[in-house]
C-alpha cells in the first residue's frame, strides 16, 4: 500500500497481518500509540515492530527457488 500522511511511517497491523490481510496502522499523536480501523488493536511503535517481525518468520523462504525435494 502507498505511504500516506497517517503517521510517522507506514506499519501493517500485525493482527491482520497474520491472517494475510495487507492493513495499514494510523497514529494517534494525543496517545503516542498506532491503531487499526479494522480489528481494533492497538499499541506503541515497540509493540508494533516486535510483533511485525514475528510474523516475517513466515515469509522467509518466499524468495527461494526450491527445486530438490527429499522424499523423492
């Protein structure tokens, strides 16, 4: 998705984010925290960091070609 003027940088929402769906966080500068319209989670630039990088664990062979399998 685009950058947009929402906050300091674009984040996904972890929550949506580990159910595949691409959502982008808004911030809230009275709260110091960033937020999702959609599933309602909420938490600091820490927060949102940390769990971001739990879920990449996911996607760390998307770029690999695979082309031998051993149970041949």
């Amino acid at each position: 998705m685009a950058q947009s003027g929402k906050g300091k940088l674009n984040y996904r929402c972890p929550s949506c984010f580990m159910r595949d769906l691409d959502i982008d966080m808004f911030y809230d500068k009275e709260k110091d925290e960033y937020y999702c319209i959609r599933c309602q989670y909420t938490g600091s630039e820490k927060d949102v960091l940390e769990k971001n990088e739990m879920v990449r664990f996911r996607y760390g062979a998307m770029n690999k070609r695979i082309t031998k399998f051993d149970f041949d």
